[in-house]
C-alpha cells in the first residue's frame, strides 16, 4: 500500500490521498462531482442519523420537495435569484420534447417550498410548520475538492414558517446551537459562531448564523449555517395567514443545513499522516479485532479466539472481526489504520497462550496488553477517552489559531504567515469589508455576538470599530 | 372535514382523496412531480429503516453515485438506451453556459456505476461488491398518479458485481424474498412472485425478477424487481477481472429496486371508506392518546391522566399524546382515523373516574373499555392481532382474486368483469404476448417457476403453454 502524502510536503494532496486511499470517495466521470463510496457514505450516515434525531426531538417532522423547480421560481426573490441562478444546472428538454419552461436542479429548496407553503398556510393555527429534507443538491462549481466543494451534494436543508419574528428567530438560533453541539459533542470539532456580516449572509436571508472551524493547515471552513429569512419569502409568494387578531399577516421563515462538506472538514481535524482519524461516535467501526493468522498453520484457534472477544460487546459498540486469509495482518494494521478505526484489537499465539489481547489506540497508537476476559468491559471508557482526547486537541488547536491584530499590516503578515483566526478592528461597512477580501483573499468569518467596541477600523481608520475574526475559507 | 369519495363510487377519486386530505402527499407546481408531506414521508422512512436493515444484515453497503450522468453513457448498453432515452430529463446548461455533452439526470445508475467499478475492479479479490443506495430518479411520465407513478421519484437501488454468474443469480433472488418479505412480514401485503417474460423484463437484464400485488379495486401492481443483469453491463463498459485461474473474465452484475410507490400500494391495499389503515410495523405513530377536553372546564386532570397513560409504552410502541386545546375530540377522532393510526385511546371524565380508557381499533372499530393499569401491557398484542389481522385479509383477497380461464373469450370476460390476476395458457412466444396486451390491456405479470404444461396457448391454440397470471396493472 504506497503511503500518503506528509501533511508538510503538500497539504492538499495530503486530503485527497486520504479521502480517496480510505475509498471515503472518488471522481466521478462528470465534472465536479463525486462518488461517495461505502466507508465515507457510513460516516455520513452517522452523521445523519445523529443530526436528524436532534432534529425530531426539537419537533421537526421530514419531507420531500421536488427537484426540479421551475426557472421563473427563482426569480421572485431578488437577492435569491442573483445568488444563486449563476450556479444553476437547466433542464431544458423533457420526455424527447423541448420544455415549455426550463426547469433547474434545486441549489436549495427555498423557492419550490414556499409556492408548497401558499397552499398550506391560511391562519396561525396552520403554524408552525417546522420541515426538513434531505436531499441532493447542484450548485455548478468550477474548482471542486472531494466532499468539500462539489457540483452536487447530499445536505439537510430545514424550512420552517413561523407566525412571529420572534419565534422565527428563536428558531434560527435553536438549529444553530443543535449544530454546534453536533460539532462538538459527535464531530469533537470546536467551532466559532456567530452572524454573518452583510456580505457574507445567504442571498435573501435577514440574518445568518454560522459555526466556523479551524482545519490543521490554518484554513477555516464555514461548517453550518441558520438564516433568519424574515418575510422576504413570504412576500415573494404571497404567503400570508390570519393572526390571532384576524388580520393577515405575511409568515415569517428560517432555513438551515449542513453538508456532506462535514465530511471533509472531519478529515482535516482530526487525521494524521498515518491516515483518517475517526472519533468513535462517527466510526462506522469503532473496534476492529484483528487475529494473527500464520499461512499454512492451524489459525482455528485464533480465529474463535477473535470471534469470542467480539461477541460481548453487543450492540453498544460497532465491532468487526477482519477474518480474511488472503492479506497479512500487517496489510490489516495498515488498512485500518488509514481508515481511521479508533481501536485495533490483535489476538497472536503468544497472545492466547496468555488468555490476553494487545489494545492499540489510533490517536497516539498506544499499546496495551489486556486480559481478554476484561477488554469488552474496557474499551467503552477508552473509546470515551479518544472522543475527549481528540476535542481536547481540537480545541487547543483552535485556541492556538485565533490571534489579535490591530493594524492592517500586521493583519496580512498574520494571515499570511500563520492563517487561522484573525481578530481585527472592522467599522462595520462593506466597502472595507470587501476591500480585505479582494486584497488578502480572507474574508470576515462572522461577527460574533459579544463583540464590543475597540478603537478604529484596521482599514479605513474610522471609529468606532468592533473586533472581529477574518480566516481564508475553504 | 370533508368526507372521502367511496371506493364504490370512484375508486380513483378515493385513492386520491386518502392520499391528499391524510396530508400523505400533495402536488406540486412542476408537472408529474409531487410533494411528499411528513405525514407520507414518515411512512416512507419505515419503510427505508426495515429494508436497510435487511440490507446490511446480507452483507450490503450503501454508497452515493451522481445524479447528472453523460448521455453517451445510457448509449452503450443497446436495450438499456432504448428503454430509458425517451423518459430523460437533460440538462444542457451548467454554470450559465451551454455544456459540451448534455447530461441526463439518472433515470436508474446501472451506467454511471459500471463506469465506476471499471476503476475499482481488476481481480476476483475485489468481488462481490454489494452496493446499494438510496436516491431520487427521474423518469419523464405523462400520466402522472401520487406515489404510483410521478416523474421524480424516491426509491433504493443495489448495485451488486460478481465472478459468477451462479453467485450473482443467487443474489438477485436472495432480494427477491427480502422484497417479498418486507412486503408480507411489514406492509401485511402478500404477493406473487416470480420472473418476468421477455416482453416485460427490464432493458439490460437477461432475467428479471418481480413481486407483484393486488389492489382492491383488481388492477395488479409491481412492487418490486430484482434483474440479473449477466455481463451485459460488463460488456458495455468493458469492466473484466482476472478470476482464480489467472484469467480475465466479464463481471456478473444484478440491480433490483423498489420505489415511493409501495406507499401508495400500502394505501391501496388496506384502506377503506374512512381513510387510511396503516399495518402497525409501518405505522408512524401507533397509538394516539386523546383526551376528551371540555371547552370552559378544569381539564387538568385528565390531560394528566392522558400523559400518565403514555409513558409505560416507552420506546417499544410509537405514541402520540393529542394534547390540542383548539379542536374538539370529534375531530380528532376523524383526523386520525383519516391518517389510519392504528389504536386510539380515549380518556374523558367518567373514565377517569372509573380508572378505564376506551380502546378503539382502526381496523375493527372495535371499541374495548381496558383497565388504566392494564393498557399498556394489552397494547403490544393487540398491535400485533391488527397486523395479522390485516395480513389475512389481503391474503384472502389475493387468494380470491386468482382466477384460471382456458379460452381467450372467457379470459377476456373475467378480466373486464372481476379483474385481479387470471390465470390462462401461454405457448411463451412475444407475438401471443403483445397480443394480448394490446388488445385487453391485461399484461403478463410473472412466469411462476412452478408453472407447468397445461394444453394449448389461449391466443394461438398451439401447444405446449404454461399457465402464467394475467393482470391489469398500475
């Protein structure tokens, strides 16, 4: 098996070495897009089955909106159009017939749902209607990166409608702390959030909250994102209830999502030179048992050895006993290895003459014998202690990459020199806003909430400024 | 609310009637494409859960191939094209710009994935691969039915590759009876199955596989196939792999699916006049709690009795509490009788006093006052008499629906009379077949493997013929 790229030598190449060695995904013969084979689809599925639980247990039911959505849809909310029919893919032919109207292959859902939410909404009885889908999307991208950026991709996108501003926004902020404790609690990836600034929001939002993470190159990737959409769809369909009152009043919305990008952003927190590195509540396999078979002996002993550590574990932990005979076990070793599998559990002769197995650990590849009769007992309180470790290191390293600058000079020096979080004095207006972005390619991440007054704008040098952190974005 | 159309009346009307006022699905603004409400979806999504489970436990992963594939694709397997060209979408636009080959959005993935496991199989060491996946497809239709038949549809898709075509025929029908009892053991649907003739086989495989089921108004309908695909997809995408001996062979592949139309085939198969009834295993709640509220009264005490009354069930059974202050306990009756819950409880005060609920079964209408101690241990028995229950009512139904005729004119009677499956002599040539079909719009459904010599055909009076059933199918 050829080794992978060193994460000094070349960052990128590092990732896709990865992404495409542990067969997490590969190139698809169209421009842009991806396969997602089976070791990165149990991740997101891992991931899906996480999110959407936290997603009912906050009184969101599941639905399905159309693909294809007609063109003119696009057109009724402004900012929305503008944003995103550049990106659009166009269906202009149907059944062998030339189409009337040429339809588009949803970007997002926003305009296909809220002509569905006219027919649906009368009176606030009627709401709140609180759906989510997931769903494939294509957004057309010309630089693609496996998982990170792709022309099409799999997300949640939630859609709610609401009968106060007040309950919308509240909404908005409940999905974006359900995100950040995703991140954290299942991803171990420690996030900033906070709004977004008026150039970075999403085309027809009022607000957008976001969660933002550090990778290991100093790049920080946008991970989730809640907007408060105010009643810019409401009016651009005409989606209007009686109130309580009696009187009609146009809904107010929110929509949200995270993508199969979560993927890759798990890869670039927490993986290593050696290969994936997996938290344990996202492994598809949390331990592997791995017995030494020697060729052209008797393996049979080893081989129920094996099958007998794996059995107690039950259902509480993913186990999977690597039985072939036709690769070594160091290929084995290697091959989880690279696959991010949190604990190896290898079982040789010397081992089962000692009624013991040998516990290695895949975040500091720790070795420990332990009697065979106490590794099921054992293994849940260190999987437990790799999910800690691997957020402890996150953290710190987040902590590490979130530094002050004051003036613009130091700014771009920090930036180009370290990358990470820069906190930086911004007056709030677009124009000094834009000009960073176009003269250092970072771009302002979020404003977060507790920020507070700090002296003059690193750019224009008008008063009064608030801090707040630029990164260069994946 | 509305009542529903009677089956007797239009039995079309009613379908849609359940579909649309149950909030299963409505429709939306693109042509042949439909909404599927939360109500549907979660339906839907038990659905997905149970067969998932199956899946894997057979060994299968499942995987993300693209939506959008090159049109030239679809071109290279003969039959295939000329099956499925004349039902594409294509997109001739990305990113603003006219693209240089049009892409059509999948319609099924056998192409897209041959291309793949061209890259990813070269020896007998990299088979089987056991693929699955869960996504939309898009076939062009023009008479356009809730879940039976829209343009955009939701459905899985195995994917599977071979050395063997022993193993990978051994696959298609190790599907075939997980189709067949998902269908039975979940939906309480029984059916027919069996291979489909050559006029009614899938364009690319050499053998298809089908079940097939019976809706109460005697049209047929296909609930699921599963195609041994022998080498053709090999051939056209030149995918060999060296075998055992050293020598480079063509894959053996199979596909099999099944689609969003099985919820309109549960709907059809159990419904009666008051709406939807839902199998228990299937059902997204399984038990709803009502508390008879008085308007201007004190009802403290028995919404307390209604919540003391659901929590014992736990996790084990899906219950819903319908704690609503602004509809009266008549509507709710109605409503979720309409939605095909399968038990209610009803608690008002005089229960309460004599510590007692009413059980009431969707199916029966049954009503049984049951001790409030007692409920939640008489619950899971009477849940699983419902789903047996309804199992062999749709199984006499099938039973009854099999007909035999042995003469064209008394096949052609019965089937414009009664419908179902008829069983008539067949001498197995296309020409008796297309005959047939043309002429009664009965097709045939399924070859039975036990099928055996039985005179002379029907149509051409030539022998030997094989009794095969007939049927009007959706």
């Amino acid at each position: 098996m050829a080794k992978i790229t060193k994460r000094s030598e070349d960052y990128s190449q590092w990732y896709i070495d990865i992404v495409t060695r542990a067969e997490m995904a590969d190139y698809a013969p169209v421009k842009g897009c991806m396969v997602i084979r089976p070791w990165g689809y149990a991740i997101w599925e891992r991931m899906q089955r996480a999110l959407d639980d936290m997603f009912k247990d906050t009184g969101h039911s599941n639905c399905y909106f159309p693909l294809m959505i007609p063109q003119s849809f696009l057109a009724k909310e402004a900012e929305h159009v503008e944003g995103f029919a550049p990106e659009c893919a166009v269906i202009t032919h149907g059944g062998g017939k030339l189409l009337d109207e040429p339809l588009v292959i949803r970007p997002t859902s926003e305009t296909i749902i809220w002509a569905m939410y006219k027919k649906w909404i009368q009176s606030w009885r009627d709401l709140p209607l609180l759906y989510n889908q997931w769903a494939n999307v294509v957004r057309w991208e010309m630089r693609t990166r496996l998982f990170l950026r792709t022309s099409e991709f799999l997300w949640q996108e939630g859609h709610t409608a609401h009968a106060t501003s007040k309950e919308a926004m509240e909404e908005a902020e409940r999905i974006l702390g359900i995100y950040r404790t995703f991140s954290e609690q299942w991803m171990a990836m420690p996030v900033l959030s906070g709004r977004k600034s008026e150039g970075q929001k999403f085309p027809g939002a009022d607000t957008t909250f976001t969660i933002e993470a550090l990778m290991q190159d100093g790049k920080v990737l946008q991970a989730g994102t809640s907007h408060y959409l105010g009643q810019n769809f409401a009016k651009a369909f005409d989606v209007q209830f009686q109130n309580r009152d009696g009187q009609l009043e146009y809904v107010y919305a929110t929509s949200w999502g995270v993508s199969t990008r979560l993927v890759g952003a798990l890869v670039m927190t927490h993986s290593d030179d050696a290969g994936l590195v997996l938290p344990p509540k996202l492994a598809p396999v949390e331990v592997v048992v791995i017995p030494i078979l020697k060729a052209d002996a008797d393996n049979a002993g080893i081989l129920a050895a094996a099958y007998r550590v794996a059995e107690p574990f039950g259902d509480d932990v993913r186990v999977r006993v690597d039985d072939r005979d036709n690769v070594s076990p160091g290929w084995k070793f290697n091959e989880w290895e690279l696959k991010g599998v949190p604990i190896r559990i290898e079982i040789g002769p010397k081992d089962l003459e000692k009624q013991q197995v040998v516990l290695v650990r895949r975040d500091t590849g720790k070795k420990t014998p332990t009697p065979m009769d106490a590794i099921s007992f054992q293994v849940p309180g260190v999987l437990e202690e790799i999910q800690d470790g691997l957020m402890k290191k996150a953290k710190e390293r987040l902590e590490a990459g979130c530094r002050a600058a004051d003036t613009y000079e130091s700014f771009q020096k920090a930036m180009d020199e370290v990358g990470g979080f820069i906190y930086a004095p911004w007056c709030g207006s677009r124009e000094c806003e834009d000009r960073v972005s176009e003269e250092t390619k970072a771009t302002i991440r979020l404003v977060p909430d507790t920020a507070e007054d700090c002296g003059v704008c690193m750019v224009c040098g008008k008063g009064p400024a608030k801090r707040v952190p630029f990164g260069r974005a994946y």
